[in-house]
C-alpha cells in the first residue's frame, strides 16, 4: 500500500475514532465529575493532567489552600486522551462543567477557538497580579490569542540536557559547557574522545525536543507547518542523524535514563522533570542541566511547552464561584516554589528572581537575561500536531527510514491532523 493511501486510511480512522470518543465521552461525564450539583455548590472542581510526581505536589497546596478557604478545591487528575474527551462531553451535555482545568498552550488555542474559554477579564478583577508585566514575555504570548487573555501561565516544561559532572571533568569536555548550550555538532566531535562503553549522549522524546531545533535553524510552527519537508525541519533532523550515525548516541534500545544514571552516558536529554529521578540515583551534588539540545551556538532557542490555567465557559456558574477560582489560581502563583522540587519552570518573575529558585537546577534555564531572552513558546492553533508522528521521528533519526521518506510521512501525517480538525 502506498504512502498517501495509508495516510488516507489514518485520516479516516481518526475521524472515526473523534466520532466514538465524542459519544464515549457522554457516557464517561454522567459519572466521572463529582457532583451534578457543582455550579451552585462551594466546591471548585479542578480537572488537569497532573498524573507523574506534579500532582501529589499540587495536592499539598490544595490541602493547605481548603484549610482557610470559604470554597474547597477537588483535585481530579487524569490522563490527557481522558481530559480533552471529557472536557468535549460536558461542554456538549452543558453539565458537570469543572471549574478550573489545566493544559498545554496548543489545547489553550484550540478551546478558544471553538468559543469554550472565558476570557481573564473577570479572574484579573480578583486577583490583579495575575498580569502580563508579572510573567515571562513568551509565556504570556501563550495564553494570548487576538489580543484577549484566556489563560494563566502555571508552568514550563521540555526536554533538557543532564550531564553528569564526574564524566565531563574525567574527559575534559568543559568546554562544551562553557556558554550553558549544549549543540548538536559538539555531540557529534565526542566521537573518538569517550570509550567505547561511554555515550556521548542518549537522545530522549525527539518531537518534543526538536521545536527548540526547529526554531534555531530558523524555522517556525505558525510559518512552518504547511510543509513539514521544508529545509527548517530537513536541516536539523539531518544534524540529528550524522550526530547518531558517528556512534557517540545511544541506540534507540538503550534505556536513555538508565545509561546516564548508571554513568554510561555523560549527557542525557530527560524532560525537566527527571531531576528528582536522576538526584536520587546518581546524587544530585554529580548532575547538572543545561539548556535543550541546541541546532548551533549562533541561534540559541529554548522552546518550551507551557501548562495554563484555564476556565470553561459555565452559563450556571456563579459569579461567586468563579471569584473563588481565581483566588485559589492566585494562591498557587504566591506559593508556586511549594512544588518547584518536582523540576517545573515558573514563568512567573515571582519565583525567577527569587534567590531560592535560583539555586534550583532548572533554574539554568532562566537565570540570566541570554537564556530568558531564548525562551520560545507558540500557541499556534495547529502547532500541537507537529508532534503527531512519534515513531516516525524516531524512525528517521536512528536509520529505520530514509530522511526524504520520513519527513513525507510527518507531513502527511500533520496535514491529516490538521484538515481533521478543521473539519470537527
């Protein structure tokens, strides 16, 4: 079967799969919110994606929050497939509406322009520092779309660089470090200089990480997602492959996470959250983390994907309830360093210039003014399906498929994605 008819064949499964999700989904709201009473009651219910080590951090706050507070917070975690059909569902039925909900800038965009977000206005009347001037400029950008706000920033988050400072001292690779980014080419030169049980590098979540790729070759999501075989993604992806054809990166069977915590790797690229994980295994006074894995030294970019505070519109909610939402999304701004530990980035300038977030290690990635002004983020409405092709990322980068084959297949895969959406 050729290429296009097995993307035809994707397209159509989807459309299919959106049509049983959406009923699915009404069966799951009867049951899964809570009370059906909510909209009059003092309850604020909270739906999010917290499900790793973020939720029992958010959790406490929520504890210590419902101890002085008139409305009491019920936190409902559940994994991101679950949240955006049940969000659809209950914004089809109009019933158990949540009052709070937490995601990603991309699901910020494509909530509002489906005409289910209020916008801050009211949120801000309540609780004033919930601004534009109290936030990083890309992060607000994030939660901005024609000029209304429709979101507070909470967190960032992406792929980093860990390095295990023993290996780096032990093979005199300094100077990869020197200017706090970490390039592909720099990789690449590792070849010869570790042995040969060593890695240089295990790659980890390759979509994820490539946005920041992406944007230093250049390239954008609202310019550059029309053609995904364009020179802005051929380039990197192209530097991602000579990197792991040198022999210097892991193979895609090795447990990236394992080898770096073990010392056969000195750098690993592990999502911002891993530090717990990597402390606790190799100790945390022998890693570091510096920025995401740089396309050159010449554009630096350090793209990062944002959790938002949101709320959907409620034709039954009361004005009091929703002062109450925004006093609860204003406490965690004020006590957001309460669950720094689990390896977020604030986005808030609160905790940035604050001499205790500082010292944290995912601090390298706001500290100076160089690496705040690298910070880049996009809601573009289509943006989330740049990532929609895994394996096929993978099966690029490690020599599964040929270069040209496999950024046609990305491609198709995206537009399927996104004329399925402009469809529904």
């Amino acid at each position: 079967m050729s290429l296009s008819k097995r993307v035809t064949g994707l397209r159509r499964f989807a459309k299919a799969a959106v049509a049983v999700c959406a009923s699915l989904g009404l069966v799951f709201a009867v049951g899964g919110c809570g009370a059906a009473s909510a909209g009059e009651s003092k309850t604020l219910y909270f739906w999010n994606g917290l499900v790793g080590d973020d939720g029992p951090a958010m959790q406490r706050i929520i504890k210590e929050y419902n101890k002085h507070s008139e409305y009491k917070v019920v936190f409902q975690p559940m994994n991101g497939n679950d949240l955006t059909t049940k969000i659809y569902s209950v914004m089809q039925t109009g019933k158990n509406i949540p009052d709070l909900i937490i995601a990603d800038q991309f699901q910020t965009a494509v909530l509002q322009s489906q005409g289910l977000l209020n916008t801050m206005d009211d949120w801000q009347k309540v609780a004033p520092e919930l601004k534009e001037s109290n936030f990083l400029p890309a992060t607000w950008k994030g939660v901005t779309i024609g000029g209304k706000t429709y979101g507070i920033p909470l967190y960032l988050y992406q792929m980093a660089i860990y390095y295990n400072k023993e290996l780096v001292k032990k093979y005199n690779l300094q100077y990869i470090l020197d200017d706090g980014y970490v390039t592909i080419d720099e990789i690449k030169s590792l070849k010869g200089k570790l042995p040969k049980d060593v890695y240089g590098l295990t790659y980890g979540n390759l979509p994820w990480a490539f946005m920041s790729l992406l944007y230093g070759a250049g390239g954008t999501l609202e310019n550059d997602m029309d053609d995904l075989t364009k020179d802005a993604w051929r380039k990197p992806m192209q530097k991602l492959k000579d990197a792991y054809d040198t022999g210097v990166v892991a193979p895609m069977d090795v447990d990236g996470e394992q080898a770096f915590g073990s010392g056969k790797a000195v750098f690993a690229q592990l999502g911002t959250w891993a530090q717990g994980n990597m402390s606790d295994t190799l100790g945390a006074d022998k890693i570091a983390e510096a920025n995401t894995l740089q396309y050159d030294a010449d554009n630096p970019v350090n793209f990062f994907y944002q959790c938002n505070w949101m709320q959907l519109k409620d034709p039954h909610r009361s004005a009091a309830k929703s002062a109450a939402a925004a006093d609860f999304v204003n406490y965690v701004y004020e006590h957001w360093m309460d669950w720094a530990e689990v390896g977020s980035i604030s986005p808030a300038y609160r905790d940035l210039n604050n001499p205790e977030y500082q010292k944290l290690i995912q601090a390298s990635f706001t500290n100076g003014k160089k690496e705040r002004d690298a910070i880049k983020t996009s809601n573009y409405l289509y943006g989330g399906y740049a990532t929609a092709g895994w394996g096929t990322y993978n099966d690029i980068v490690y020599g599964n498929v040929g270069l040209e084959e496999g950024l046609k297949t990305l491609d198709l895969m995206a537009q399927g994605q996104i004329e399925i959406q402009e469809e529904s």
